[in-house]
C-alpha cells in the first residue's frame, strides 16, 4: 500500500463549498510531509475517476468530503462515489476518513467487513453553522472553524503519523476544547448542542492501531 | 395518555423553537445533504415537524440529556468511546 492521500472534495453548495476551502489546510500539510495527494476536485470527483484511481494508485488514506448517507459517500452534484454492496471492496487496506453524513453507520461497517483497515465517520447528519456574510471566504469563518477543524484533525493527526484511535481520540478533544471555549464566553451558545452532537456522532471503526507510519 | 404525550411533544416543540428564537440572523446552519437554513427557515421546520424540524428537536433533546448526565462535569463523558 503507497504512502498517498486522496482526497475527494465536491464543490456545488454552501456545504461542499466549505468544505473544498477547509480542506487546503489537510493538503497543504500533506505536501508538507512529502506524502503524495491525489485532490479529486470538483467535476473530477465522479465514480469513474474514483475508481480508476483507488485502483491504479493504491492510496493507503482516503479523505473523502461530500454529501453522504448510510450507504454512501457522494462527489460532484451528488454523484455516487462509493456504496454498500457495490463498490466498497475499494476500501480494502485502506483508512477512510468521511467528512459526510450517516455513512459511519452502514457503509463504515461494510467497509471493515470487506477488509478496509479503518473507517472513521459519522453516523448521523455532520452539521455545522456558518456566517452569511463570510460564505465568499470560508476559511475566514470563525463560526464554521469551530466544527470543521475538529472534524479535519483526524486527518491531519493521521498525516502526522498518529494511529487511528489517537487520532479520533484528539479530534473529539479538539472539539470538547471548543465547547468548553464557548462555555466559558456563554453558557447558552447556540453552538454548543450541535458541536456535542458532532462529537458523539463520530464514529471509529476497524483497526485502532493502524497508522500511516506503519506502511512503507 | 395519548393527550399527555401530545402535551409533551408541544412543550418540546416550544422549548426547541425558543431555543432557536436566541441564534444569531447573520448564522446559517448546514445539515448534510437537507441543505442550509437560516434562523426562521429552521423554525418553520419545526413548527412543520417535517424531517429537518426533528432532527433539531433531536439535536436538542440530545444536548439537554447531555446537561442531565452532567456531559459538562464529568471527564468520563468526554472520555474516548469507539464503536465497533
């Protein structure tokens, strides 16, 4: 299995807007690390190109950013990438990180059934607040940074070589650090009930030792 | 009994949308692939009690189980859970 990351980043609403924009910094430090990035953007995050690529270049971390559910992770315009009782053998040896929703509670599972080594998602809705007024540049978004670079840490951990576990396990401390924050400025935030539904949603699933410095 | 519970589920419906009536108008809230909803849109959903005005009454049920539970005091319930 190859030291590479793919990425899957959508980009046609508000939702997967953000995304694509927060997702630099995940890339960004992988280019840091020297570890090749293969970024299926926009009009490429289609099932055909996903799939021809998992399977010609092997990449051993798979984050994947798009509209989700139980069954499924989705690219440009909703496009199906990947589904249960479909196409998940494409998961296998891999560790799979799905910003998306719901997909944490079947698709996940199947996944480790059909041999991935892990599978780190959500299984419910992920949902995040955003301000209107910073929609033209989200990575200036205050708001939104307190769920998405929780969620985002896992990925980043893992890049650093951290195990799956440790990785979940600092991402849903990172997200506990912002409740607390936001505690201590106001203990009636809005925020507040959607960063602990985030947090208790994520699920960790398959091989909690697995780790990119474990593959050569 | 039927009365009670529908009594219930109107105090629910109550408490969520005052809850709601506090978000700030320049927030949006992004709910997976249901899309993005402003402040009224979201109170709407859960005067309708359609599928995005359960999910926040869900949302908020479950954060103040959370409060019940202490999530706020007790380190273990932060602690690192995984599901298998």
């Amino acid at each position: 299995m190859n030291k590479i990351l793919l990425v899957t980043r959508p980009k046609y609403d508000d939702t997967t807007y953000y995304l694509f924009h927060w997702t630099k910094k995940v890339i960004k430090l992988a280019d840091k690390k020297g570890i090749q990035i293969l970024d299926l953007k926009e009009k490429r995050a289609n099932r055909k190109e996903f799939e021809s690529i998992m399977l010609k270049k092997q990449p051993l971390l798979i984050f994947l950013n798009g509209h989700g559910n139980v069954d499924r992770v989705t690219g440009q315009n909703g496009e199906i990438l990947i589904k249960t009782n479909d196409n998940e053998v494409l998961l296998k040896s891999k560790i799979v990180y799905a910003l998306s929703c719901k997909s944490g509670k079947e698709l996940g599972h199947k996944s480790i059934e059909k041999g991935a080594v892990a599978y780190i998602g959500y299984d419910d809705d992920f949902i995040f607040y955003f301000e209107d007024n910073k929609v033209s540049k989200p990575l200036d978004d205050k708001t939104a940074k307190l769920f998405i670079e929780p969620s985002n840490y896992v990925i980043e951990s893992l890049l650093k070589g951290h195990s799956v576990g440790v990785s979940c396990q600092r991402s849903r401390q990172l997200y506990k650090k912002n409740i607390q924050k936001l505690l201590s400025i106001d203990s009636s935030s809005e925020l507040i009930p959607f960063l602990i539904w985030d947090m208790k949603h994520q699920v960790c699933l398959g091989d909690k030792e697995g780790a990119l410095s474990k593959n050569k | 009994m039927k009365d009670k519970k529908e009594k219930i589920k109107e105090e629910i419906k109550k408490l969520v949308i005052a809850r709601l009536k506090v978000m700030s108008s320049n927030r949006k809230i992004s709910i997976g692939s249901s899309g993005e909803f402003s402040k009224e849109e979201l109170i709407q959903h859960v005067e309708r009690e359609d599928e995005v005005g359960r999910k926040i009454t869900e949302v908020q049920m479950e954060f103040l189980k959370s409060l019940k539970e202490g999530i706020f005091y007790e380190q273990d319930t932060f602690g690192y859970e995984t599901k298998i």
